[in-house]
C-alpha cells in the first residue's frame, strides 16, 4: 500500500480532513513576508529545512514573533494572511479549522477583537468551515488585558479561548473562574498542557481548568492514571507531530506517541500548529505519519474521523464526513 506514493497522495487529498490547532498568527504565510521585504526574507529561510530544530521554546517563540509581530499590524493584514492561509486548507481538502489569533496582539496594535475577529472571517472562502479563538498566555491576565478578556463571553464570531505560551509558567487563580464563565457563556475552553511540563498539567488543565480540548497532551502518555482520566472526561488532545518534532518534544516522528494515544482510547487529532516557522501542511502531517511512523490508511482515517467527532458542526455534516472517509479508505485498500 505504501509503496506507491501517488496512491498515498490521491489518499490524501481525497481524505475530507479538519485542522483543529492552528495558531493564525503562527501560521502567517512566508511567502507574504518575502513579498513585502525581500532584503529582510530571503526566498528560503534556514528555519524551514527539514532537518531543522528550534534548541528550545524561547528559541522557537523569538523566531516566531520575530517574523509574525511585523507583519501583524492592521485587521487588513489579518485578512490577507488568513486570505492565504485559508485558500492552502481548501487545495488540501480540509473542509473544518478551528484557529487562533494572539489576544494580546489586538492590545498592542490597538484594534478591538472584533475587527480582527471579522477581518478573518472575511477571509474564510466558500465550503471551508472556520471557528476562531482567541488565544492568551497564562499572565495576560493583568493591567489593561483584564477588561478585554473579561469581554470576550459577549463577542460575537468569537467561539472560544486557548490559554498558550510557555506551559512550565504557573496557571495563575483567575483561569478557572474565567474559563467556567466562558464556558457558560457557550464559549468552547482550551489549554495547551503536556507539550513542555509534565502529565501533571494535563491533569491541571482537565481538572481545575474543566477544559475538553487539550492542545497538544503528548507527555500525558508518560501517567496512565491521566490517560485514564482524559478518556473518562471525554477528552480530546489536538496534536501537532511534526512541532513535537521540530521543538524535540520528541526525539524523532516514529517515538510520537499519537498511536499509543489512541490505542488507550484518547480521541486525537492531527494539525500543524504554526506553519509559518514549521513549513507544514495537514497533508505533511498525515503524509509523515505514514512515511515515518508506518500509519496504515485505517488508521489515518480514524485520525481524520476524530476531527469530525469535535468539530462544530451539524450532526448530518458530521456523519456524512465520517461516511466520506470510510468509502473513501475502503476504495484506497
């Protein structure tokens, strides 16, 4: 089956997938950057080789905001990396994205959510199903970022929040209230945890934060108890591979954990987190999977069918999804 790379690329393509970890900021499209200032972008930055890996978070976060926080500085800006973005998910045949926008950015440029808010959701092109979220480290909330977060249960087109950054920072006293309120506003809650720390902040995440959507959660395979936890609570974790690779969370593709994940009974998914400094695409990840830790076509399709068992959408969207990628892996056998 794996023999013949244009059978496994028509796979692919066909597959009807999801991206449910993207950060939008993360994922500004380098060829935008090059455009605009050649002399500063080369065509190829030494970032993007395949052999490359950040040394550590702080490495990876410089280079990220180094490119990103440029660029960022209008809602037009906003619609055009997303414009892009959103096109390279519709030649993928992702038909579901849930992504972010860095809260703090909107602060800092001085342009309210909600216009960042709608100038992505401008962007989002006919057949492409799009939820965003605002994204937030654990100390934004303090000083003039309170009252923009304490808002954000009002905000239309906003359909919930990531709490992101350097996980092994505390999760300060005022997430879990905060995020039980958005909750019950009808705002989906998130939390990247078990990607730089321990299992332990997997566990924190699900039982102090109340959160269902777990970004990242690759370090809970080292506690069975969290695992055991995950799976009793309903819990998904939304990976991102090859970032675990590039950042070294793990040491290589094939010792990811995503299978002995699902093997426990996690619901996982796979995205690509921040294609602008990891030169990724959905088809990247779910190609890696296959070439590099010997996924067969079955179980690529429970990978895409993950996907549809949390993304937001009706539940005949949902099933015909589902149906979808059965005929589809069936006819590929």
């Amino acid at each position: 089956m794996f023999s013949c790379p244009v059978a496994l690329s028509a796979y692919l393509r066909t597959l009807p997938k999801t991206e449910t970890h993207l950060h939008l900021d993360g994922s500004l499209p380098y060829e935008l950057l090059h455009a605009w200032q050649p002399e500063k972008y080369p065509p190829v930055p030494a970032f993007h080789a395949p052999d490359f890996r950040f040394s550590s978070f702080q490495h990876f976060d410089e280079v990220l905001l180094g490119h990103a926080l440029p660029w960022f500085t209008s809602p037009e800006r906003y619609h055009e990396s997303a414009r892009l973005t959103f096109a390279k998910h519709v030649v993928a045949n992702v038909r579901y994205v849930e992504c972010s926008f860095h809260l703090a950015i909107s602060h800092f440029i001085n342009v309210p959510a909600s216009e960042i808010i709608a100038a992505i959701r401008a962007a989002v092109p006919p057949g492409l199903e799009v939820r965003i979220y605002a994204g937030m480290l654990r100390s934004d909330y303090a000083g003039p970022m309170q009252p923009i977060i304490d808002g954000l249960e009002r905000l239309d087109g906003l359909s919930g929040v990531d709490l992101h950054g350097y996980e092994p920072v505390p999760t300060e006293a005022w997430t879990a209230p905060v995020w039980a309120r958005l909750r019950a506003s009808g705002k989906v809650t998130k939390c990247h945890a078990g990607e730089f720390d321990g299992p332990h902040r997997v566990r924190e995440a699900i039982e102090q934060l109340g959160v269902t959507r777990v970004q990242h959660g690759v370090r809970a395979i080292e506690d069975p108890a969290v695992l055991a936890l995950a799976v009793e609570r309903g819990v998904t974790f939304d990976l991102t591979p090859i970032s675990n690779v590039r950042l070294k969370v793990v040491p290589e593709f094939a010792a990811h954990p995503l299978r002995a994940l699902m093997r426990a009974g996690v619901n996982c998914t796979v995205s690509t987190d921040d294609q602008l400094v990891f030169n990724n695409t959905v088809i990247d990840e779910y190609r890696a999977l296959v070439t590099e830790a010997g996924f067969t076509f079955e179980e690529l399709a429970q990978v895409a069918s993950n996907g549809w068992k949390v993304a937001d959408v009706s539940a005949a969207t949902r099933e015909a999804m589902q149906a979808d990628i059965c005929r589809i892996t069936k006819s590929a056998a």
